[in-house]
C-alpha cells in the first residue's frame, strides 16, 4: 500500500482509503477495560481445566478411572442398604400417567404439570454424594399421588419453533417416584451467631431454550449468583419476593451474562421472563450454607454440618413445607427421607 | 496452568485496540472484550493453546464483526452518525476528518455485508498488520485460499463502497 500512499488522494482505490481512515481513528485514551468479575470467575475456573497433554493427562485419566471404579463399587453397596432400609416403608405410588392431580391449596397454579424423567436406569448418584467425607445428611424427597396428563405447549402461537419449551417445571416427577426441585435446608439447631463459609463458586441460572435452567436454585447471603442467556433471543430477569415486591429487573440481551449483587438477607424469590411468560424459576437464600436443591434422582446431600441435633426443611413450591428432627454424628452420614403427598 | 492474569495484562491493549477500532464506540467496545476472553475460556477448555496473542486477536476481530452486524442489523446506518465536536478539535481541516469519519463508517457498514471469513481474514491483513500465513493458520486454510479470501473481499467492499457513494449522490 506505501506505493499507493504517494497517489492524489482522490485517485486511490476506496477501499485503502477506507482502510487508513478506519486506521487512523483514534483509540479510546487510557488502559483497557478491567475484566468483569463474571469473567475473571471463569478464567479462574478455567485454569484448572485446561486440557493436559502427554503422559500427565494418560496418568490423569487412569487415576481418575479407577477412583470411579471403587466409587461405583462402594456405590452398589450403600445403594443395596439404602434399599433395604426402603423396604421397610411402603415403596412409593408407581405415577399413573392421565390420572388426575387434586388442586392444592398452597399454589395459585390451577393445574400442574408433570415432567417425567426418561432415564431407566438405576443411579448410583445419591450413593456417590454420601461417598464423600463431608457429607453429613443425605436422602430422597418422593412424590406419591395421582398425575396429570402431559400438558400442551407452553407457548399458545408455537411461534417459538424449537425454543418452545413444552414443560412446565413445577412438578418434576422422576420415573422412580422420586421428586426434584425440592430445596432441602437446615432450619433449626445451628449455632447463632457463627460465621458461616460461603459456598465454593457463583450460583449459576441459565437462560436456555426459553426456560430458567435450574428450575430452582439456592444461595448463601453473600453468595455471588450470575444470570446468563443462553439464547439468540432477549429475554428478562425479573425477581419478586414473597410479597411481590421487585428485587431486581431487568434485560438480559441475547448470549449475554449478568452478576446479581450478592443477596444479603434470607428470602425467597420468584424469578421470570417478562417477554415469556412461562418462563420462571425460584431463588432461595439461606443465611448458612447447609442445604440443597433435590437432584434429578430425587436426591440432596448437606455437606459438613458439625454434630448435633438439627430441624431439617424440604421446600417444593407447589407442596409446600415439610420439617422433620435429624441426629447428625460426625460418622456416617445421616439418611433422612421426605414424601409430598397431596392428598394428605 | 494457564497465567490468565500475564495474558491479560500482556494481550489486552492490543485486544482493546482490535475491539475499539472495529466498533469505534466504547460501550460497544467494552462488552466485546469481555466477550473475547469468555471466547477464549471455552478455546481454551477444548485445546492447547499455542499462541494465546494470536487468538485474542483472531477472536477480537470475530466477536467484533459479530457485533457491528447486529448493530448495523438493529440500527441501520444511523449508528454512525459524526459529532461536530469531535470534528473541530483536530489537527486535520473538519472537512477531511469528516470525509474520514464517513469513509471509517462505510468500511464498518460493508464488512457486515461480506461473508465471515472474508471479514476477518480482511481484518486480520489490512487492519492488524497479519501475513498470509498466520490468517492461514488460524483460519485453517491454506495461504493461497487466504489470497482467495482477501481478493474477493476487497473486490466485494470496492462495489459496497462505490455504491454507498453513488447512493448518496
């Protein structure tokens, strides 16, 4: 292009004129933008995730591979005790698919919709969270009753193609019985006063494919949670508590990410998208970090409770409120279990 | 262990630079360079990364095109409009930083048009200085397809250009 710089400027080819214009504009003064803390998260998050090559990624995956092997056979055992200790309660109601869901009085909702798991076969997951040392309480939340045929779609026009999401996530049953999203906390018997840690990491809720992805998610006061979109379409993030008041509002642009600031007192929210209606989640916020949300096979497991004798809540948004007393040893992890029965 | 904290105090000028220069606004210019480290993170987690400059910028100079199509897709050409005070503060007369302005805006409107390979191998060579063979690299193509691209991009931003003029007379 230096040959060219010495033409009239007129008789230059536009595109190179374009160019040096396009070049010669000024930058913005000052350093670079400071990453956003969302961002610094994941390059943190990323460091240890970044593939390794070689021999140490071989030596890696063999380790890796035979933890597995021992953690699924430690798995089967506690699985079959798990079972029997089953057996000595009535197993829960098989789910009769078109039979009907008597209306609760604790939800606005006129009718629910259930969602059914299709994976078959049998988990060894619940097993696996009670594998690790800290665990201190672990268990299933089951549904028994009668269920609703499956729903039409959500959205009326269908105009959504395929980010039409037909499920309504209120109800999850899974093929076992077992129920999800079912939030499971410590409410009694911790100590006041002590400081609590915060949990590793943010919370994440996911914006995909018009749906809040979880469906329910808890956090610790202080507790970083971040909102992403993973749609090629706006949505928004509108929270309200118990009372309906906002907490937050506001846009989410396509693929883009939001940090909500840390929450700083115990609530509970209703989250939704103002643009799809259907779309909504709950955030709960505890003020220690013992607690969970049920998994997809019905599972929690409350890590690092010290011993003692505790009141332990199961939350689900339709069924309400359920509280039972736990001993928690210091040794083995304790198994409680919690059943939603409507027409109880 | 990936040194993110020496990538981004090392890369993130001329990432900043590759951003600002593309979209010639700071707002925009802000979200994309943060969406070019989140690029990053997800290359990161499929491969080894041999040269993390290179891909900055190639990811820069994409997430950047990404964005002025949006704009230009949501705002038409509005987005470019020339203040009178950032005109009557230079060195140069107002009416070459004015033709300039208008010529920057053109190119940015045009490159929306081509196709993306096309815009970021353009970008790449005329804009960040690349050869052949690194675009090559980087695009995964060989030198003379690079040759290829440039070519057809430049005849394609010539008739965009032209007719934008010939559009305004």
């Amino acid at each position: 292009m230096n040959d060219q710089d010495e033409q009239p400027r007129e008789d230059r080819d536009i595109v190179d004129r374009a160019v040096d214009a396009l070049r010669a504009e000024p930058i913005a003064d000052g350093p670079p933008p400071r990453l956003s803390a969302a961002t610094v998260e994941l390059l943190r998050a990323a460091r240890s995730n970044r593939p390794q090559m070689g021999l140490l990624r071989i030596a890696a995956l063999l380790l890796i591979a035979s933890c597995l092997a021992g953690v699924i056979a430690l798995g089967v055992r506690e699985r079959h005790r798990l079972q029997a200790r089953g057996n000595e309660r009535p197993a829960p109601a098989a789910p009769a698919p078109g039979s009907r869901l008597p209306r609760l009085a604790n939800t606005d909702a006129p009718t629910h919709t259930l969602v059914f798991s299709t994976d078959t076969q049998p988990r060894v997951r619940p097993v696996l969270a009670t594998l690790g040392s800290a665990v201190a309480v672990t268990g299933h939340v089951y549904f028994r009753g009668d269920i609703p045929p499956h729903p039409a779609r959500m959205d009326p026009s269908g105009s959504l193609g395929e980010y039409d999401h037909p499920h309504d996530q209120s109800i999850v049953v899974n093929d076992d019985g077992t129920l999800q999203n079912v939030v499971v906390s410590i409410s009694g018997g911790l100590r006041a006063g002590e400081p609590f840690p915060l949990p590793p990491g943010p919370v994440v809720l996911n914006q995909h494919n018009c749906t809040f992805v979880p469906h329910v998610v808890a956090a610790m006061t202080g507790q970083e949670v971040i909102v992403r979109n993973l749609d090629p379409m706006l949505h928004s993030v509108h929270a309200m508590d118990a009372e309906e008041t906002p907490a937050f509002n506001f846009a989410q642009p396509a693929d883009g990410q939001r940090m909500i600031a840390p929450f700083q007192s115990v609530k509970t929210f209703k989250v939704k998208c103002d643009i799809h209606p259907w779309m909504t989640a709950w955030v709960r916020v505890f003020n220690h970090p013992y607690f969970d949300v049920t998994h997809d096979d019905g599972t929690f497991a409350i890590k690092d409770l010290p011993p003692g004798t505790y009141t332990i809540k199961a939350w689900h948004e339709v069924f309400g409120v359920q509280e039972k007393q736990i001993t928690v040893t210091g040794g083995e992890p304790a198994v409680i279990d919690f059943t939603f029965d409507p027409r109880q | 262990m990936v040194d993110w904290d020496g990538i981004v105090s090392r890369d993130g000028p001329a990432v900043w630079r590759t951003v600002y220069r593309l979209l010639g606004n700071r707002a925009d210019a802000e979200d994309c360079f943060q969406e070019t480290f989140l690029a990053a993170v997800q290359v990161w987690r499929r491969e080894a990364v041999q040269y993390p400059h290179a891909l900055l910028q190639r990811l820069a100079t994409a997430r950047a095109l990404d964005r002025l199509r949006r704009r230009y897709r949501t705002a038409g050409r509005e987005a470019g409009t020339v203040e009178w005070e950032d005109l009557s503060t230079g060195e140069r007369p107002p009416g070459d930083l004015a033709e300039s302005a208008e010529l920057s805006e053109r190119l940015r409107d045009a490159l929306c048009a081509l196709p993306a390979k096309q815009a970021q191998a353009f970008c790449l060579f005329y804009l960040d200085g690349w050869d052949y063979q690194q675009i090559a690299d980087h695009l995964e193509a060989t030198v003379n397809a690079v040759g290829v691209l440039l070519h057809r991009a430049r005849h394609r931003l010539r008739e965009l250009l032209a007719n934008t003029v010939r559009e305004e007379l």
